[in-house]
C-alpha cells in the first residue's frame, strides 16, 4: 500500500480526528516499563503524541515520507522512514533491538500491514514479559451526526464500495476478523475488538476534509468519479445546517491489545 496516502497527505492532518488522551493513559497502564514505545504506520503523528506523554522515547515510522514531512515535531518523538525495502533484521535493529519495545501501537492502519511480515516482527521486538500491541481504527463510513445527515452520508459511504482496497475489509468489521494472535490484555482480543466511541466537535469544512481525505473518494476521483460534486456537497451542507455550525460527530471506534503468547 506504499504511496496510497501520499496524495491526500497534507490534508490528512487537518481532516482527520485527534484520539482521546485517555486512550493512552489506559494502554500505558497495561505496561510495567515505559521506556520505549513504537508507533507504526504514524502518518502524521498524531498517536505518536499521545503516546509520548507516557514513554520516555517513541520511534514513530511510516513507509510514507509525504505523511512524514506533515509529522507534528516533538522532542521525544523520533520520525523514522521505513521504505517496503528494508529487511525485517533492519527493521528491528532500528527501532532497539529485540526484547526493547514496551509498547507497540498502530493507530488507523493495521489493515493496510503485511500481517505475515509485521506480526513476527512484534514478537522480536516487545518487551518480554510486558510488552504490549495495541491497534485501533474507526469507520468514516459510520460516523454519526444527526438524522438529517447520517442518512446522506449512508448513501454515500455505499457508492465508495466498488473503490474499496480489499485490504479495507478489516477495518469494515471493526477487526472482528482480524488475525491477532496475541493473548488479551483486557482490551479485546481475536474475533471481538473492544467497541469505543469518538465524539468529536467539527465544522462542515471540516466534515468536507475528512471526506476528501477518504481513500475510497480519492480513488474514485482518480477514475473519473466526483463522489463529492457540487450538488452532494451542497444536500450536505443543507442537511449540516449551514456553513457556519459546528456538530458533534460520533466516531465509531474499535481496540485490541495484547502481548506476545509465551
């Protein structure tokens, strides 16, 4: 999935929702040492920031240096670029070695992962006993607003289906079907993620941000498909209430933590 969220990269920041900040005093209570932390697939950072606000040093990588040059900076944060290319051995010896890690988190992008090559790369690198995995996503398909918008949103999450990278699928299912070999943690486990909830206060611009930033919209529009025309946007902002209210959207959220099965 290399380059997929290049073209939306420098709107990615803006468009997309910040995690509660007690997300990450509940995943770092899971963990005895909290020393080093490694945040995969970080895009801008976002989790990367959360994270450091309970570990000493986090190492922040992505496979995407367009999402790295937006990283927000932070001097316990450490922005690593980790092209397709490198090997697994380089891939450990660059986040500390193996037995390092104390907690490993993947924020929104676990389904994009090659699960075979990630998954065996964890178990080197976590903390022995200790060390946690925690992943969590959320569906733009089924934010909640109100019952003036939800209903147009439906329809148009439903025309975004034939643009759907197969690899989305976890997501959809909010990662009940998400291989996850790794023992619980008391947050989900394999076949039943742990259900959360977002609320988030958003402006329609920024509702229409976080639309564009979709990667089923921006691979429709690559082919030739405007999902987001003039005359969808405007039933929107119509159904919104205007240009100028702010909303409360429900993000609907899923976790899973574990730790490497000894």
């Amino acid at each position: 999935m290399a380059g997929l969220f290049d073209k939306q990269a420098a709107i990615y920041l803006d468009a997309r929702p910040r995690y509660p900040s007690r997300w990450f005093s509940m995943l770092a209570a899971l963990t005895p040492n909290h020393s080093l932390a490694w945040d995969v697939g970080t895009g801008n950072g976002q989790a990367a920031i959360g994270v450091a606000k309970h570990y000493k040093q986090v190492i922040a990588t992505d496979i995407s240096e367009e999402q790295l040059k937006q990283a927000i900076p932070h001097s316990q944060v450490q922005y690593l670029h980790t092209p397709l290319s490198m090997s697994d051995e380089e891939i450990v010896d660059l986040i500390g070695g193996e037995n390092s890690v104390d907690l490993v988190t993947v924020a929104a992008a676990l389904h994009w992962f090659d699960l075979e090559k990630f998954y065996p790369i964890v178990k080197r690198v976590l903390r022995k006993p200790g060390g946690v995995l925690a992943v969590w996503g959320y569906n733009i398909n089924i934010i909640q607003v109100s019952p003036e918008v939800d209903p147009l949103l439906n329809n148009l999450f439903e025309k975004t289906y034939p643009f759907q990278n197969p690899n989305r699928m976890y997501a959809i299912d909010a990662y009940k079907t998400l291989p996850f070999p790794f023992e619980s943690v008391g947050v989900g486990c394999e076949g039943q993620s742990m259900e959360l909830n977002m609320p988030q206060e958003m402006s329609f611009e920024g509702l229409l941000k976080l639309l564009r930033s979709f990667s089923p919209v921006i691979t429709a529009k690559g082919e030739g498909v405007d999902l987001l025309c003039e005359e969808v946007v405007k039933e929107l902002e119509r159904a919104w209430g205007g240009n100028d209210l702010t909303r409360t959207v429900n993000y609907r959220s899923y976790m899973l933590a574990g730790k490497v099965k000894l």
